[in-house]
C-alpha cells in the first residue's frame, strides 16, 4: 500500500514528538515495519511519492523540523 508524502512526514513528526514507535504505529494504525522503512528512507533524504497506481522513487531535502 502507497502512503501519501503528507501523511509520513506527519507520522515521522509525531514520532519526533512522542519517541514511542508503537504509539505511533497504532495512532496512524500503520505497521512497524511500515514505520521502519519510512524511518529508514527519510535518513536517506528518499521519499516515494504515489501518482494513481503508479509508485515513483524520487529525492526531496527533508526539512529536520516539519
């Protein structure tokens, strides 16, 4: 499932609030390994940005403080 980019850089702020991954995970009710990979590819300045059914990889500059 594609998530939209809002929705994880809101996910990952909120992470950056509470430091709590299940908090997160079950306030967005997104699974951990979901959580992980986002964690994961924002280290990496990686978004993956959704258009219809087509899923595009592209690089962003991630903003520390949303």
């Amino acid at each position: 499932m594609a998530y939209e980019v809002e929705l994880k850089q809101k996910v990952l702020a909120h992470l950056g609030q509470c430091d709590n991954i299940s908090t997160v995970c079950t306030t967005y009710n997104i699974s951990r390994g979901t959580l992980y990979a986002w964690i994961k590819n924002k280290n990496k300045d990686v978004l993956c940005i959704t258009h219809s059914t087509t899923t595009y990889t592209g690089v962003a500059v991630w903003i520390e403080n949303f």
